[in-house]
C-alpha cells in the first residue's frame, strides 16, 4: 500500500535562542492530522523518469536538511505559519519497504550549523522499487497520497524527486472547478508521452486531463523544440521566457496571472532548472541564461499571495549533480519553500487545533 514516511528528524542547528528557524518549528504529523497545519510537506523521492541525468531522488532529504536551518522570519510578513512534514511517499511492497527501511535518517552526529544538517538521510537511490513497472503506474500510486493531501485542510508543499511527479500532485485539483498552472521552468514539459511518462511529459498529461490554463515562466532559448513551443500556443498556453523576466519579474508574474485568467485554482511548480547554472548547478540539465535566485523568490512572493493557490512543488533538485560542498541548488529550492510560504495567510488555530480562521489549502 502507497503510503507517508517520516524520514527526518527536524532541528533547528543554530545554538541562539532567538534564532527560530525551520528545523524548530516544522512538526512530524500524519495525513489524518494534516488539518491542524497551515501547511504540510510531502517528500517524493523518484527519479526514474527523468531524461538525462539522475539525482533527482535526493532531492527531499537534501531540500529538508537546508530548510531545517533556514531562519523562518521574513521583513515584511514575519514568521511563516505553522507547518507540519508527512514525510516521504512510500510504496508499501517488501521491496520498496526494505530501500525505504536503509534510508531512513540516521544520527549523523553534531550538528553543521552552516548546512543546516541535522538527521540526514543517505544519498542512495531512492527510487526504491526495483525499477520494475511503469512511470504511469508510479503516478497512479503517488496519486493515491496526493488526494488525501489536497482534501486536507493545510497547504500542500511537494518536496522532488523528477518532473514526473507534477502529474499525480496537480491532477487531483481537476476533479472539482477549473485549474491553471504557472510552471517555473527552462523547459516546457509537454512532450507527447509515448510509451510511458517522462519528466518531460508532465504538462501534456494535464492538458489531457482537462488542464484549463498553463504559463511557463523562465523559458530558456534554444532548449525546446518548435513542436512542443506550438503546442503550448495552440492549448492558448503563455510563455514567458528569462529574458522578460530579467526585464521585470513582475511583469513577468502580470503576464502568467493574466494567461490563468479566472480559473478557481492555482498550482505552483518550480523546477530549479528554471535557475540559471550558476545559481543551480545540481540539476539533470544545467544551462546558462536563467532566471536569478532573487528573481524567483520575488515571484514566488507574488504568487504564494494568491488566495486560489491550492499547491506548490520544488522539483529537480539533484544534490549530487553538484560539485564542491556549497550545496546551491538544495540552498536555493530551500529557499523558495521558505518564500512562498511567507505570503500565505496564517489561519489562527484553536486549543483543540482546529481552524479558526480561511482555509489554506484543499480542493474545496
């Protein structure tokens, strides 16, 4: 049975009272008590589907571990709201049970305060089956989970793994009024899916599905094939590339809210290839000409206000991809899960841990 794992043990690593980060505040809970939480993470640590290089299964753990010691204070909204981990999807047979049982965070000792490196898990495949059955049948699991997560009264953050997995955690919100996605990313992602489902294939699957509206933020030249460039047209899509968002984010944001016209839900996805390589240089495919790291927390910043925004994912963050020890890519994903969460509205919770105030998630 597909299920959620806890997978880390959260610490705050600064030694300073006043020093509240992440690792201090994010709780473990279970799906059934995701609705005590403004918002909850889900890792998926997959990356069978991805077209070139792996790494990508990594990256939950490795998002975790700098999130744990990101301060949780923004200038203009304050600390972020209450967040709770489910931790990461599992499969549930024998064999993904035993890879997911030699992974799960060990002790690793003191803690690194620069890192933010509390338990951290092991940088083995993460795929964890044995690679047998299809990238379909994968969603169709992953999917299970998911539609528990978005019925859940909290904000859903999807922690990647590969592109793939956008599929099963934007498809849930078809079931009820129209959506729009606004996909942070150097590439479009509607290839035609073939045989079987790709990283590359993601946004096509949701047309199929009944996606209603798409905006590509971050698009690089040369890296998408006139075909794909005509589809998104045809299916009335927006394509913003970095270009225009190096003249004015905001604009940029204007242009992908305006292509989402009044559709009654928004998903969020950033796929940190949309960065330019020397921001993330830990991604399957890392080129030059991106968006900066401050370009993309200014419009996440944006867009996290939203009050149709019903779901957010980081994807593609392939810790081992990158050289040295700066960690850049993880740093920079981190980052943009701290960004969004500061725009969204903070519900007041009481005693009993019920919402007293709006709703921050789910697919009502």
């Amino acid at each position: 049975m597909t299920d959620c794992r806890p997978t880390f043990d959260w610490m705050g690593p600064s030694n300073d009272s006043n020093d509240e980060q992440f690792g201090h505040v994010v709780e473990l809970a279970s799906i059934d008590d995701a609705d005590r939480f403004d918002a909850v993470l889900v890792g998926e640590p997959f990356d069978r589907a991805v077209i070139g290089r792996k790494g990508a299964s990594e990256g939950p753990a490795a998002l975790r571990q700098h999130l744990a010691g990101t301060k949780t204070h923004h200038f203009d909204a304050g600390p972020v709201g209450s967040v709770a981990d489910l931790g990461d999807v599992t499969l549930g047979d024998s064999e993904a049970q035993r890879a997911s049982d030699s992974r799960v965070a060990r002790d690793e000792g003191p803690s690194d305060h620069a890192s933010g490196q509390g338990r951290e898990q092991t940088a083995e495949p993460r795929d964890g089956e044995d690679g047998s059955g299809s990238v379909a049948d994968l969603q169709e699991r992953v999917r299970t989970i998911t539609e528990k997560v978005h019925d859940a009264d909290a904000f859903p953050v999807f922690l990647g793994g590969d592109n793939s997995m956008t599929f099963p955690n934007a498809a849930p919100l078809l079931e009820e009024g129209t959506l729009g996605v606004v996909n942070f990313d150097a590439h479009l992602d509607v290839r035609e899916v073939g045989d079987d489902a790709t990283s590359g294939t993601p946004y096509r699957q949701l047309y199929e599905a009944g996606l209603d509206a798409y905006a590509c933020v971050g698009a690089r030249h040369f890296e998408t094939s006139t075909a794909y460039a005509e589809y998104v047209r045809e299916q009335g899509g927006e394509v913003v590339t970095a270009e225009e968002v190096g003249d004015d984010e905001v604009k940029a944001i204007d242009r992908a809210r305006d292509a989402l016209g009044d559709v009654d839900r928004l998903y969020v996805s950033v796929d940190l290839d949309v960065l330019d390589a020397a921001f993330a240089p830990g991604v399957s495919a890392p080129t030059p000409g991106g968006v900066s790291t401050r370009e993309l927390f200014r419009m996440l910043r944006l867009l996290g206000a939203e009050n149709r925004l019903a779901g957010f994912e980081v994807v593609e963050c392939a810790p081992s991809l990158e050289s040295g020890s700066a960690n850049l890519t993880a740093k920079a994903g981190a980052r943009a899960v701290a960004h969004l969460l500061s725009a969204r509205p903070k519900s007041e919770r009481d005693e009993s841990g019920g919402t007293a105030g709006p709703a921050a998630g789910g697919r009502r």
